[in-house]
C-alpha cells in the first residue's frame, strides 16, 4: 500500500478524497470513542430522508450504497495502510439503514433495532466473524455489516410477530 498514512485519520484526511469524507461517516467515524456507533446514528437521519419512499425503493438505495461502499471503503483503507480501519463507518451507515427499512416505524423499534444492530455487529456471531476474517478489501468490510444487519432483522421480526400475537 503505498503513500498510506497509517495514522489516525483526522480531518484533513476526511477532505483530500471524495471517498474518505463517505467511508468515515462524514466525520463520525472520527469520534475518539465507538465510532462504529457514531456511524450507525448517522444512519437515522439518511434513513428519514428516504423513509416514505416505497420498501423496493429504500432497498435499492440501501443495495446502491452498498455498492458504493465497496468502493469507498477500499480507496480510504488503502491510504490508511490497514484492512478494516475503525474509523471507517460507512459500513454501519448503510446496515443500520437497512435494518431500518424492515423496523416498524415507531421510536422503541428504532432504539430496539440501533441495539441489536450493534450487538450483532460488536459480537459477530457465525457466520459473521469467519466472514470478517475470510473478505477482506471493501467488499469485506462491508459485507460482515450486512450480516449483522440481517441478524438484527430477524430478530425484529421475530419480536413484532410476538407482539402482533399477543393482542
């Protein structure tokens, strides 16, 4: 990897590539603690931007950001010189926001669904911790979010099932 800074990013950083300013949240995933969790707020006011458009829509988005995202998130792990940077949080930005287009849409599903997203991604139960290790690149560093981000779903669903029966 050559010119990598191998540094903590800061906010010089954030603005020499399109792509850095994307992969670190906007400069969320430069908070000095839990980045990943300063991310995965970021995502609630994306998410509200596109909330009335229809379920196909919002997953299409969140499927284009994903893309992108592979892409993002390799350009500025190469300049930083490391495979999965904490700092890099676009990968929560865009998980969160695909949990959140399966939540209903009420605020304690929406705490319930930021909590077992950031479980599931903290805790990287089977298969996300193997998947982790085994993809590296973008691709890596966006795909094991999405697997917590699936994780966090059915266990969503679950709940509002459960719910739904009791009344």
């Amino acid at each position: 990897m050559t010119n990598a800074i191998r540094t903590q990013p800061d906010f010089k950083f954030l603005h020499t590539h399109l792509a850095h300013f994307f992969a670190l949240g906007f400069g969320s995933g430069l908070a000095p603690k839990a980045p990943g969790t300063a991310g995965t707020l970021v995502a609630f006011p994306l998410y509200w931007l596109i909330r009335d458009f229809s379920l196909g829509y919002r997953f299409a988005i969140v499927t284009l950001l994903f893309g992108i995202g592979i892409y993002f998130c390799s350009k500025t792990n190469q300049s930083l010189g490391v495979a999965d940077h904490g700092s890099i949080v676009w990968d929560e930005i865009v998980a969160m926001m695909l949990v959140l287009t399966f939540t209903p849409r009420h605020w304690a599903f929406w705490i319930l669904a930021f909590v077992l997203f950031r479980l599931f991604d903290i805790w990287k139960p089977f298969p996300i911790k193997q998947c982790d290790a085994q993809f590296k690149n973008g691709f890596g560093v966006m795909f094991d979010d999405i697997l917590a981000a699936i994780y966090a779903i059915l266990c969503m669903q679950v709940m509002v099932l459960w719910l739904i029966s009791k009344h």
